[in-house]
C-alpha cells in the first residue's frame, strides 16, 4: 500500500487533502490525523470491518478499546446514555479538549470492536482545527487510537506516523506537531466519584476544579478487559529497555558511570538543567519544574532514543502534581515499572 500524506494548514487551499480524506474514510478506510495530545488513526465508529484496519495496522490487542471522537459536544447522545450533570460540567469546561469521558454505551450503535467485552464507550471532542474539520466534513464518528504501532511511544509529528505505518495506511494529513504531546485524560464517569482511568492533557487537579473530589486508578487490570486504552498493556516503549532514575544529578553521573563500565552505551532524557555530559546521549525535555514542557516533548525524546544504538535508556522521573502524574504514567508503562537502583 502506498502512504500519501498531504499537508494541510491555514495557509494553503485544504479542500482536496479533506475530501480525500473523507473519501477514504467513507470508502471503509483509515487515516491518521492530529489531534491537539497526539497523531490519531481514525475509521468510522459505526463501522467494524473499518475498525479492524485500525487494528491492523496498528498490531493493537483486540480487548483494547477505542476512543471515539466527536465534532459535535451533541453528537455525545447519539452513543452514550446516563450522562450526568458532573458530565455536562465537563464537557462545557473541557470540550473540545483532550478530556475523554467514559459512558455507558446506547447498545448497537458503534461496532463492537470499538469496545470490545466492556458495556462502556470512551467520547471526547478533540480540540484541534485538523480533526474539527475532518469529523465535521465526514458528520460521523471517528475511533481513533493514536497512530503508531501498538505499544511504541505515540506520534506527536506526521514524520512519526510514517516511520510506524508507512505502507500499511494509505493516508496521513500531515498538520504539524501536536501541541499537548500526551494522550487525553480518561475518566470513567459511571462511578461516583468519577475514576481518572489514565491521566492525560486535563490534569486531576483541573478536574476537581469543576466537578469537586474524583478519584485516580490507572493501575493494571491484570486478565480482565481494560475500560479504557493505557491500563493493560506495554505502552510507549523505546526499542531499548528504559529504566526511571531520581532527579539527582550526581546519582545519574554514577549510574551512567556503572553502566558505561559493564560495556553500555547510555542515553538519558531528562530535564534541562541536567549537564549528564559522560552519557553517551543526553535529550533534554523541558525545564525540571515544567512538567508540561516535558509532557510536550516526551515521546519526541523517546523516539530520537530509537535513533541512538543505546544499549539501555535512563529516564528521569517527575513530581505527580499536574503533568507530571501524565508524564509519570507514560515513563512506568515504557519502563514496565522498573526503576534503576545502583
């Protein structure tokens, strides 16, 4: 399969690269689009045989569910029922935005494989002027993970999305880099209190501003069938394996000193500040109490990693306030938990 990717921004005429991409999509097809978190590859909803490509080409488990993006804040009604008034709060403070709200699902409407084995749908409105206008034109449904192969770290550019789906997807609309650079929060709104299911672009703390106290719970759902993507299997993992080290500058020096002396080649990704020099590649993500900036540039230095013939990788870990519970959540999923100790 040939992939296309067609360029669309504000200073040239679109029209075309939509309709294409409308074309496709309507034709049972796929296309990666951005979103205002990551890269998303989209099939229409409703649609299961469309679906399936997104699986396909992602090489995505079949229990691990879709989010579902809408143009519309109405649109919500046509896929989910008991919507709350906490709900409605959100959606007004939050959409369009990376916020995706967990309902019970009006039965028989998205295709099955959307969400496969739970009785719950994912729904977010995304806020970027890329997927506003390709959901709009379109006036149905995308499921859209985002557009990589299943458990590398998430595409924040088009270049990305290439590198993993070339020859397996036959369009990218390439609109640049994405501006949060992490996944939407996930909130399960079938709980009271609501559950955050996976941390994201929308902070607790932002949350519980509109809605009052809910609760975190992202951990592993072991055998049973995850109610959101990010919470069952290895995500956002580099081709090295990734160990989370403390942010103490000297603590790293001697790690990568021990680990340069077994014969290890050594990248590191942490702050700004850091002057690891003896590393053999050091990718600096953001100032050290800027846990949005290095929200932003995470899955970039990840993939820069995969660049590298790095034996091992060293990430430095965050506080949990704000982004950092996001950030956190992305380096334990591609370190699998492990934490380096001298």
């Amino acid at each position: 399969m040939n992939t296309k990717i067609v360029s669309v921004d504000n200073f040239m005429d679109n029209d075309e690269g939509y309709k294409q991409a409308v074309d496709i999509l309507k034709n049972g097809g796929v296309v990666a689009f951005p979103t205002e978190t990551v890269y998303g590859l989209g099939a229409i909803a409703t649609d299961e045989q469309a679906v399936q490509k997104i699986f396909e080409a992602k090489g995505r488990p079949s229990d691990n569910p879709l989010i579902v993006h809408i143009g519309n804040k109405a649109d919500v009604r046509k896929y989910a029922s008991g919507i709350s008034e906490a709900a409605e709060k959100l959606m007004d403070a939050f959409w369009p935005g990376p916020l995706t709200l967990v309902f019970e699902k009006i039965p028989g409407v998205v295709a099955p494989n959307v969400t496969p084995g739970v009785s719950t749908v994912g729904l977010r409105m995304p806020d970027h002027p890329v997927a506003l206008r390709l959901l709009r034109e379109l006036g149905m449904a995308l499921a859209a993970p985002s557009a990589n192969r299943s458990g590398k770290p998430s595409p924040t550019e088009a270049a990305h999305v290439e590198e993993d789906l070339k020859g397996l997807i036959p369009l990218i609309l390439d609109g640049g880099q994405t501006g949060i650079g992490l996944e939407s929060t996930v909130i399960d709104m079938t709980m009271s209190p609501p559950v955050i299911l996976r941390p994201g672009g929308a902070t607790q703390e932002m949350i519980e501003e509109v809605i009052g106290p809910v609760q975190f719970n992202a951990k592993e759902t072991g055998g049973k069938t995850p109610r959101s993507p990010g919470m069952k299997y290895l995500h956002y993992a580099p081709e090295a394996p990734l160990y989370v080290i403390v942010p103490d500058e000297e603590k790293i020096r001697n790690a990568v000193t021990t680990l340069k002396n077994e014969g290890k080649k050594v990248a590191v990704i942490g702050p700004d500040e850091f002057k690891v020099t003896d590393a053999d590649w050091y990718f600096a993500v953001g100032p050290i109490h800027d846990s949005e900036k290095m929200a932003v540039n995470l899955y970039r230095a990840l993939r820069q990693c995969d660049l590298t013939d790095a034996d091992i990788i060293l990430a430095v870990e965050t506080d949990l306030n704000g982004f950092g519970a996001a950030v956190m959540n992305r380096l334990l999923k591609a370190s699998e938990g492990k934490n380096y100790t001298d």
